[in-house]
C-alpha cells in the first residue's frame, strides 16, 4: 500500500510500505477517505524550518520540547503525515466489542487508551498507557514522524488503530462526512477554545485573533456564534478567511478593544498573545490554539494578575471532545464545511497537500 511522506519543505510523495494488521485483539483497520491538513503541517511545508530549528534549540532560543515532538532535527524529512480523517472500519480484532466493519468513524490525532487516570479526566493526548511505549512519554500521534510513535499517517490506505472502541467515534449518519474532515484535531480543537470557556460566561463576548492557526479561528468563530456568544468580533489580514468568518456569524473588526470575556488566540505568534492577554476583560479567558516555539515568549504575567486573567495553552484532547462535538453537529448542522477552501483529489495529494490555502480537504470514495 501507499501513503503519503514529507521529504521536505514544499515537497511531499507517495512512499510504499507493508499492510498494517491486527496486532492486539483491541485493533482495528480503517481505510481513510477523507483527510484533512492541519493547521500546524503547514509550518514545515512553507518553510525549511528544519535547520533553524535545530540550532535555536542548541542556542536555548527554541524550547527543547519540540525537539521530543518531532525530533532531534524537528520536522525532517522522510516521515508520514497527516493526522485528520475520516475512515470506514474495514477489519476488527476479536476483543473489539463496539465497532463494527462498515462503520464510518473519526479517528483522533492521538492515541488513547480511554481507562487510564488522564483519560478518565479527559487529558486524551496525555494517555499514560500510550506514553510508556514513547522513549520520553511526550507525545503518542499520527503523522508528526517516528519521535511519536510507530503509527505513520492518515494519508494512507490503511491504518492500525489501537484501543478502537474507545478511539474510533462513529459519525452519526444524518452528519455529512466533510462537516467533520477536521474533527480528529482543528475542529475539536476550535471546540475547546470556545465552548467550554462560554458556559463559564453565559452571553459572553469573544474576540478571534486569526492567521495562523487558519482553520482554527475560523472554526472557533462559528462555534462561538453558535453557542449564543454576545459578540464575535474577528480580526485577520485575509479577505477569504474574513468572509469565511462573517459567513458563519462573526463581525469582522480591524481594531480590538480590551474587554472581551473569552479570547481565542490563532495567530500563532508572540505578538499576537501579548495581544490577546492585553484584550481580556477582568476575569476574561484567553485559549491559545497555536505553536509558540520560542523561549523568548514574554507573557505579560502582571498583566494577568492585575486583571485576573486565564491562559489556557496546550494540546487538543480531541477524543474527549468528539461526542459532545458530533452530537452538536447533528443537532445543528452547524456548517464546518465551509472552512474547507480546497477540495482536492486523493490521488493529487503530494500538490495538493503544499497548497497555500486555509483548509485543504482530501476526498476518495468509499469502499461500500
């Protein structure tokens, strides 16, 4: 079978490698059919950050931690990526109980067992079990390369699943497969960022500062639109996210003022959170949904105290979020599709995937 690699910045390929199989009685097989880009696979895509990187971390100017996430030579290539999609079950292990071969199912970007003490508490992405077979427990994932693991990526014709039925979540079938593309991460995550922190202020405003974390934004704008936000207000420099934003409820600003309840930050830049801080209302939370690789980060931490501020920064626990997520779409029909700004061929993948473009989709029909 096939699947889809990094080489390196602006070029990726079709790389052959063996079936996978049902290792565990826990496992299942799926066959992707729809897979989404991450917001985050861009960064190494546009730009040959793989050398910049590895010296800043040598220098103390970037955190060593990215260095456990995705190696010693962050983000070089050989490596299989993609980690949204959404896959048909097409074999099962004898101890799987709950799914079924057929089934349409979203598959999270980390792996989780469901029984240990971090994902009873919903920290999914933190799966202790997952962490005992990683050389430093950071991180358990598809599609960030061999420092995560032995899982590859979700471009690809077949993938192992372990632990499927707590991992697999069945899309319910009045749900159109490309509302929930980016549901194993972008989706969940733009979830988070808002929903949670709006039921600890009923009515409450939110400002999205958008542009690197593209697909992010855009989602979290829509969501806080739709859970009965006071105000939306989106700022961004792009005309089509801009209008993306409107489209699914947001008011486009071109300044900010300083007192929004929540704050959803997806510049993915430094600036950009000293700026989402400095907009928080007292009491005000602010979500950082982006990549801040440098040590240099300067949060204005008495900022924060004068105004009694929250930050909440760290991975996406996109299987703790996907059911109560699914069931929202299913009740709402809530339009993520329309972050979607390009629809591209399976086959086509290797061009399609360096795309310069909000949120790529890749589609291939089902099997059944």
């Amino acid at each position: 079978m096939k699947e889809l690699i990094f080489v390196r910045s602006g070029r990726l390929a079709w790389r052959k490698r063996p079936e996978p199989v049902l290792a565990e009685h826990s496992d299942a097989i799926v066959r992707p059919f729809l897979a989404g880009r991450c917001d985050g696979d861009t960064l190494p895509i546009h730009q040959p950050v793989s050398r910049a990187l590895q010296a800043g971390m040598a220098l103390g100017l970037v955190d060593p931690v990215v260095g456990a996430i995705c190696g010693k030579v962050p983000f070089r290539g050989p490596f299989a990526i993609g980690h949204e999609c959404v896959a048909e079950v097409v074999a099962v292990g004898p101890g799987v109980r709950q799914v079924r071969i057929g089934q349409t199912v979203v598959v999270p970007w980390a792996i989780s067992c469901g029984a240990c003490p971090q994902c009873r508490r919903g920290l999914t992405s933190k799966c202790a079990t997952m962490a005992t077979t990683m050389s430093d427990g950071t991180l358990a994932a598809y599609g960030f390369g061999p420092s995560s693991g032995p899982w590859g990526g979700m471009i690809t014709d077949r993938i192992r699943v372990p632990h499927a039925d707590h991992m697999l979540v069945p899309v319910p079938d009045d749900i159109p497969p490309l509302r929930v593309a980016a549901a194993s991460d972008n989706l969940a995550d733009a979830w988070r960022a808002v929903v949670a922190p709006l039921t600890e202020r009923d009515g409450g405003s939110v400002l999205v500062l958008g542009g690197g974390a593209k697909s992010i934004g855009l989602y979290a704008a829509g969501l806080a639109a739709a859970h009965g936000a006071a105000a939306v207000h989106y700022l961004d420099s792009d005309p089509e996210r801009r209008a993306i934003a409107e489209s699914l409820g947001a008011t486009v600003i071109q300044t900010v003022r300083r007192d929004y309840d929540i704050v959803v930050e997806a510049t993915s830049r430094a600036p950009g959170l000293r700026r989402a801080i400095t907009s928080l209302a007292p009491g005000g939370i602010c979500t950082a949904v982006g990549y801040y690789l440098s040590t240099g980060t300067r949060v204005p931490l008495m900022r924060m105290y004068a105004t009694d501020a929250t930050l909440r920064i760290g991975v996406s626990h996109a299987r703790a979020a996907l059911p109560a997520l699914l069931d929202f779409l299913q009740r709402t029909a809530f339009p993520a599709e329309r972050v979607t700004t390009l629809l591209a061929d399976w086959d086509d993948a290797p061009a399609a995937y360096t795309a310069r473009t909000t949120k790529l989709v890749l589609q291939r029909p089902r099997l059944t």
